[in-house]
C-alpha cells in the first residue's frame, strides 16, 4: 500500500509540475502589444514600402543618369588592317617619259597599316535637354519619396484598425465568457428548483438553451480572435502562432474641435499625394522643355589624337586636335511633333488627376469626419443603454425570482445586456479608427504618432 501511495503522489507531482511548465510557458508565449509598437512594427516589416524603396533607388539611379549626360564622352579605337597593292599614286611624283621610273621616285609596297584614335567631347549647348532630364529627374526622384510616404501614412492608419479589430474580438471573448460564467450558474440554480418541484421543466430546457447558444457564440468570437491574431502577426512580421494581448493603455480615445474646412485645409497643406501631382506637373513642364531640345542645335567642345603608321610609307605619332563642334538634326523638326504631343498629353493627365483629388480630398475628409462624430454619439448612447441593460437585467431577475417574470423576460434582459456591452466596446475602438482615418485624411497621422521619416 506504501508504495502504491507513493507511486500515485509521485506521478502527481510529475502531472503538476508538467501543467506549471505548460501554464508558464504559454504565458511567456502571450506578446503584450501597445499600439505605438504594432505601428512600428507594421512600418518595418511593410513589404509595400520595401518595394518603394526599390522605387526610390530607380528614380536615384534615373536622376545620376541624368546628371552623368553633363561628363565629357571618351572613345578610344584602334585597327591593324591588311591591304592589297592600293595602287598608289603619289601627286609629287614625276612622271616616267618610257625609261621607267627615275630614281628616287618609286612607288612604295604597301599591304598593311595600322591607326589609333581618341576622341573626347563636353557638351556646351543641347538645346537645354540636358538641364530639363535632370530637373525632370530631381522631380520624380522627390515624388516617389513622397509616394512612400503617403504609402506609409496608409499603413500607420491600416495598423490602427488592425488593432481596432484585435481589440474588439478580445473583448468579445472577454464579456461573452462572463455571459457564460453567468448562464451556466443560472443553468445549475435551475436544475436545483426543477428537482425541488419549483420550477417548470420547460423553463429549465430555455435556459439550459441559453446556455448553448451562449457557448456556440463564444466559440464564435475565439475563432474570430484567432484570424484576428494571425492577420496581426502576419502584417507585424510575427510568428502565427504567437498570442497577442492589446495594450489598452495606448488606446486612447480623442477628442477634437475642428470643423470639415479646417481638416480640408490641413489636407492640402500636408497630403502627400497632393505634393506628388505637384511634383509630376513639373516633372512633366520639364520633359517638355527637354523634347522641345531636339530642335536646337547642339555645341560641344571636342579634343582628339590620331596615331598612324603604314609601313614604308607615313607614320603620325602627335596628331592632336582641338575645336567646337556643331550638330543640327533637321529630321527633328518634322520628328519632334508626336514626342511633343505625347508630352503635353502627359502633362494633361496629370492635371486631370489634380482636380479628381482636390474632390477624392473633400470626400475623404468629409467620410472620415461624419464616421467620427457618429462613433462618438454611439458611445454616448451605448454608455446610457448599459447602464438601462444592466438595471433592467438586475429587476427582471428580481421578478422572475418572485414569479413576476417570465424566463424568456430575464434571457432577454441577459441577451441585452451582453449586446449593450460589446456595442459599448466597439463604439470606442471605432471612434479611436475612426480619428486616425482623420488624420491620414488630413496628411499629419505619421506626425501626431511621432513617427520620423
């Protein structure tokens, strides 16, 4: 019997220490997540800004082409050829009166020659083409890093409603498994009376009802809470499998006075995307400029060396040369018109664009704005309805205790006051989505969160 006993404490202490060991170990596994961090995080595992990045080194690489159209060209060549009896006549020669040639006077054997060349060039005048690629570069270099902005101020913005949404489904869980707790004591309260004969059985089988659906709605929220997690964990760079717990301190409700006009106004101060058309306008006045080029003439300083040897008869060994050179396409005037149109059609479209969002702007604003305002009216109705859910259930429980109630009465007031609840919760993270889409509205989200370029 001794040793029957120990075997079994033995064999529990192993159990216990194994369920610590588990308990402990998923715990460590829980990551407390604050708001500021799931931002951060977001930004630095954002594969859509890393392939702005990659857009951002291209228009780079564009405007140091660009730029290198300036530098001096340099070409170097050199040949060894072989030749058959060229037939040379040499213009002081005399002439032979039949005797053949006189002396001194031949002809010499020539079957190879060989040249080298070098030849350099700096551009003086291009018809302005260079200046206009390189302010047209500079404009697009700038406008894709603004891109990446307003791409970044969409993913601060998305990061907040991700946790809106991590937040909501934890607190689902959270109040529909008191609701459990509560519907379950409320199944074993019955159970006692339907044994005692005070209680009708139909009124059992209701709340022992409740109790399921209850359950099944848990079941419900915990699976909404597990593709909430992932969805995080895969846009914060995290394993899927780590549990995340929202850090309410950082999820603030604000508050704020501005009107729809002073938003706008702040939008066209700050948004990105306005500065980006800005940007591609000129871009585009640049490229014109730069296409109009072909129709001038083109001035280029040139330098040059010439090294040549043809065996038994000239060698060049200090042929420099020095001098301005001119070049005129006439083609151009006939071939530049469609690049011109093509041009000016560019720089249309991206006009266009401009008073498409000056109105995407307004509604924007306006959207964000009125979402707002109606999250915070929510509150406030959600707040009074919790109170109302929460006296209601408390009198209804009073009269169905003292047969003045039906049990249907008191499982509606249980249902209206669960409701009420995570109606209240999602109220406020609505308002708190709603607020920061304000802001990404407005162009300043980045910098109300602190966050630096």
């Amino acid at each position: 019997m001794k040793r029957k006993f120990w075997y079994h404490t033995a064999l529990a202490l192993i159990i216990s220490f194994m369920t610590l060991g588990a308990s402990a170990q998923s715990s460590d596994s829980a990551k407390l997540l604050s708001l500021s961090e799931a931002i951060d995080l977001s930004i630095k595992n954002s594969k859509e800004l890393k392939l702005n990045h990659a857009k951002i080194d291209e228009a780079l690489a564009t405007l140091r082409e660009a730029k290198d159209a300036r530098l001096p060209d340099l070409s170097v060549s050199a040949s060894y050829l072989r030749l058959t009896d060229p037939g040379l006549t040499l213009k002081n020669q005399k002439p032979d009166n039949g005797g053949g040639s006189s002396s001194g006077s031949s002809t010499p054997s020539i079957n190879q020659a060989m040249y080298a060349m070098v030849n350099g060039s700096l551009p003086l005048f291009t018809g302005f083409k260079i200046k206009s690629s390189i302010e047209s570069a500079q404009y697009l270099a700038e406008a894709a890093r603004l891109d990446a902005d307003n791409d970044r101020d969409a993913i601060i913005a998305n990061a907040v409603s991700a946790y809106a949404n991590l937040y909501k489904a934890g607190v689902s869980v959270d109040l529909v498994k008191e609701n459990l707790v509560r519907s379950q004591q409320r199944v074993a309260d019955f159970e006692s009376l339907e044994k005692n004969g005070l209680l009708a059985r139909n009124d059992l089988l209701k709340v022992q009802l409740e109790a399921y659906n209850v359950e099944l709605a848990l079941m419900n929220a915990q699976t909404e809470l597990k593709i909430t997690t992932v969805n995080m964990n895969l846009m914060l760079g995290l394993p899927e499998s780590t549990k995340l717990v929202v850090d309410t301190t950082g999820f603030k409700l604000l508050t704020q006075n501005k009107t729809i006009d002073e938003w706008e106004q702040l939008a066209h101060q700050n948004r990105k995307d306005i500065q980006v058309l800005s940007l591609n306008e000129k871009a585009a006045n640049s490229n014109i400029k730069a296409v109009k080029g072909d129709m001038y003439p083109s001035l280029a300083l040139t330098a040059g060396y010439v090294g040549l040897d043809i065996p038994n008869f000239v060698t060049v060994t200090t042929a420099f040369t020095a001098g301005v050179g001119v070049k005129y396409n006439v083609s151009s005037l006939w071939k530049t018109k469609a690049k011109l149109n093509k041009a000016n059609s560019q720089l249309q479209e991206v006009q266009v664009h401009q008073e498409m969002l000056d109105d995407n702007i307004r509604l924007d604003i306006t959207k964000a704005y009125e979402a707002y305002y109606l999250a915070m009216k929510k509150i406030d109705v959600y707040t009074k309805a919790v109170e109302q859910a929460d006296e209601n259930y408390r009198i209804t429980k009073n009269k169905q205790a003292n047969n003045l109630a039906t049990t249907t009465d008191l499982l509606d007031a249980d249902v209206a006051s669960l409701t009420s609840k995570i109606n209240y919760n999602h109220a406020k993270a609505d308002a708190v989505v709603a607020y920061n889409k304000l802001l990404q509205a407005s162009g300043i989200i980045a910098t109300e969160k602190g966050i630096s370029k």
